[in-house]
C-alpha cells in the first residue's frame, strides 16, 4: 500500500520540476514567473561563473537549468532506475546552488521555494529504507 503513495509523490515533485524547467525555458505556461526567472538568472550568472572569472550569458545559463529540470523531471516520472538517482542529485545541486545564489545576492527571501523543492528532493532521494531507487 505504501508503494502507490511514495510513487505519487514522486511524480508530483516532479511535475513541479518539469513545470519550473518549462517556465525558465519560455513563457508558454506563466509569462511572469519567465520574467522573474529573466531577472534572476542575471544575478545567478554573476555569483557562480562570475565569481572565477568565466563569463556565462544569463539567458544560456537560464535554458541549460530549465532542460535540465525539464529531463531530471521526466526521469522522475519515467520509473525506477539508476537515471533516476542521477536525476534526484542534479535537482539536489541545482537547489542548492539556486539557494546559495540568492543568498550571496542578499534576496534571501527567495530562498523559501527552493527550500521546499530541495527538502521534497531529499526526502526523495533518501526515500524508505534509505534507499528508493533500485540499482541495477
């Protein structure tokens, strides 16, 4: 009985994923969560990249993020293999990182959704027993 439920829950935070990657990619679902992440991404280009000297345009550094949720997302949804654990730590490393780029740049109230996406991630990855996903 408790496989159902796990599962729902993994689907669902991975559509919340696939909806985020969506909307860093382009403004079809929600044109002012888009801009917002416009906006945004040009402080996170500075904080990591920046901060080593490399230069990253925002608008690229936005779309690799937004694919790379969007393809982490799918894995999620797809079902239970090692693509999933990969899937669960590149979500793992993006909030984090997104966390601690907000942080540097003062706006630690942003933070607060990106917390919640990184507990629910490490709630997954963690799963029952200590271990979710089957390793094949």
């Amino acid at each position: 009985m408790a496989f159902p439920i796990r599962r729902l829950c993994v689907v669902a935070v991975a559509l919340f994923y696939i909806y985020l990657g969506v909307n860093k990619v382009s403004p079809m679902l929600n044109p002012g969560l888009h801009n917002e992440f416009d906006s945004a991404f040009v402080g996170h280009s500075k904080v990591f990249p920046g901060r080593i000297g490399i230069k990253i345009e925002p608008d690229l550094f936005r779309f690799a993020f937004g694919v790379a949720e969007i393809v982490s997302g799918v894995l999620l949804v797809l079902g239970e293999s090692v693509w999933c654990v990969y899937a669960i730590y590149t979500l793992l490393a993006m909030n984090t990182f997104t966390c601690l780029s907000y942080y540097t740049q003062g706006e630690s109230n942003k933070c607060i959704p990106y917390l919640v996406g990184l507990s629910l991630t490490s709630a997954l990855a963690s799963g029952a027993n200590i271990h979710h996903y089957k390793y094949d």
